[in-house]
C-alpha cells in the first residue's frame, strides 16, 4: 500500500489525539511488514499472528516514545524484532517446528512458475526457513533484516539496540553458518549466492 509521508504523520499525530481509527489505518499499512518479519523469526503462522498484534498493542501503548525523526516503519520492526527475539530466547531448548510453508508471494498471471519450478521454489524456501530456524535468534534477526529487508547495518543496529560493528559481526557468522548448513543440504549454489557478501 503506498501512501505519502504526510498522510502517515497525520494519521501519527491524530492518534497522539486520541484517534484510535487514524491507528487502525497505519496498522493496515505495515501489518504485512510486521508479520513478515515476525514470522521469518519465529517460523511459525500462529505466533506470527500473536507477535504481530503484540507489536501494534506496544506500539500503541508506548506512542509518546516514538522519535518521530526514525521512520515510523521502522520503530515498529524494531519493536517486532525484539519481542521476537525475546520469545526466541524463552524457548531457546525447544525445537522451532517449521512444518507450515511459507507465505505465498503474489504474482501476475503471465508470471506463474510452471509447477516443477513452484515445487523446487517451495521446497527452496522452506529450506532456508528451516536454516534460518538454526540460527540464534540474534543473528537470525540480523540475517531477515538485512536480507529480506535490506535494512543498513546502522539501521538494524539501531532496532536491535547494539553496534553497527556487531551487527557486521553477527551477519559475517550468520552468513558462514548458512553456507556450511547450505553445503551439507545438497550444496545449492542458488541458495548459497544469497547469502554471499555484496
């Protein structure tokens, strides 16, 4: 959904008015990116949906915290990426079940895969779910942030309250890690070029 930076101010400050319509405007505008997110980290549908509506009720209840200089997108992951990260933590023994495939991408009609080639997309994606679920919750966040988002690594530092330097150092291991998991699971070279320094 595009929307200009004026209307999402204005709906921020109708909200700091009381407005709990003008909120429900911006949560239809990045619910997608929160869940996204969420649910990369955590690898499951249910506690993405949970994850994603706990941001929104944070993020609602802590409004006179938001630095209105940040992109408004952009405190929300952070505030996303922590409780993830959190949650991860809480559970760091367990097993992350990634038995539930990926969200579909949307796409044009003429653009449809043919079926052997959603197949391999399909199993490629839960692949690299299943390695980022072997990741710990820091670096996995650095990795979706990073990748998926293509947040700088001052950007990521900043959400997950750490050094630029340490974001660089976690993305460097993650990225080692992967590649050796990616070698062991067939060794993919598509798979491997994602996670390749630019």
């Amino acid at each position: 959904m595009a929307l200009s930076t004026e209307q999402e101010t204005a709906w921020l400050i109708s909200v700091q008015q009381g407005d709990q319509d003008a909120f429900g405007e911006l949560v239809k505008l990045h619910q997608n990116a929160v869940y996204n997110l969420a649910y990369r980290l955590l690898g499951n549908r249910v506690e993405a949906e949970d994850a994603a509506q706990e941001t929104f009720l944070r993020a609602y209840a802590n409004l006179d915290r938001y630095d209105t200089a940040r992109p408004f997108r952009t405190w929300l992951l952070s505030i996303a990426s922590n409780f993830c990260i959190d949650r991860l933590r809480r559970r760091r023994l367990k097993w992350l079940s990634i038995d539930e495939p990926l969200p579909p991408r949307v796409l044009l009609q003429s653009d449809l895969p043919e079926p052997e080639e959603a197949v391999i997309a399909s199993e490629r994606a839960a692949l690299v779910q299943r390695l980022l679920a072997e990741l710990s919750p820091e670096h996995r966040a650095a990795v979706v942030l990073h990748y998926w988002y293509d947040y700088s690594y001052q950007e990521i530092a900043e959400m997950l309250r750490t050094t630029e330097s340490a974001i660089k150092s976690r993305l460097f291991r993650a990225r080692q890690m992967l590649a050796a998991k990616l070698v062991a699971w067939q060794g993919d070279r598509q798979l491997t070029d994602i996670f390749e320094d630019a």
